[in-house]
C-alpha cells in the first residue's frame, strides 16, 4: 500500500505540476489527540507553489487544494495546513 504522504505529493504534482511542493507528516506532533491515528499519517502541511495559484485568494487556493485531495481528507487525513502561493509570492 502506498504511503500516504507519497499520495498526498503524487496527487499535488499531478493537479498542479508545482514548482515548489513539501508534505510534511506532522502526526508525532499530535498524537493522543482526536484524529491521531496509530502509526500517523493523520495530520499533513502542504506547501505548495504552483502557476495554477496566480490571481486567486487563498480561499480559492485552499479549495483547489482541498478538491485534489478530497479522497484522502474523506478518509486517512485528519488535519490539513495549507500553504498556497504563486510562482513570486
């Protein structure tokens, strides 16, 4: 099985083929707490520079985000961080 972090990035690449993109499995952070899986991978920041952001206000670059990522956020991923900017920002 595929580990989600690496879904998470594969998903990101795919949708935005950004030009700058970090996961970061912040679950050990979390852990005891509602949501914390055992063994992580609950808790995500996704930081993400990508041309698909430019003009948009980070409402709308937290939705797109959140679309790409509507099977993992309905299912293993707990908590999300979202950092989206344009290439320059």
């Amino acid at each position: 099985m595929q580990r989600i972090t690496q879904r998470l990035e594969d998903k990101l690449n795919a949708a935005f083929a950004p030009s700058a993109l970090a996961v970061t499995d912040d679950s050990a952070a979390h852990a005891g707490h509602a949501g914390a899986r055992e063994g992580g991978e609950s808790h995500f920041t996704v930081a993400i520079t990508a041309e698909a952001f430019s003009g948009k206000s980070r409402v709308e670059r937290h939705r797109l985000v959140n679309a790409a990522l509507a099977e993992e956020l309905a299912g293993p991923v707990h908590a999300l961080v979202i950092k989206a900017k344009a290439p320059g920002e």
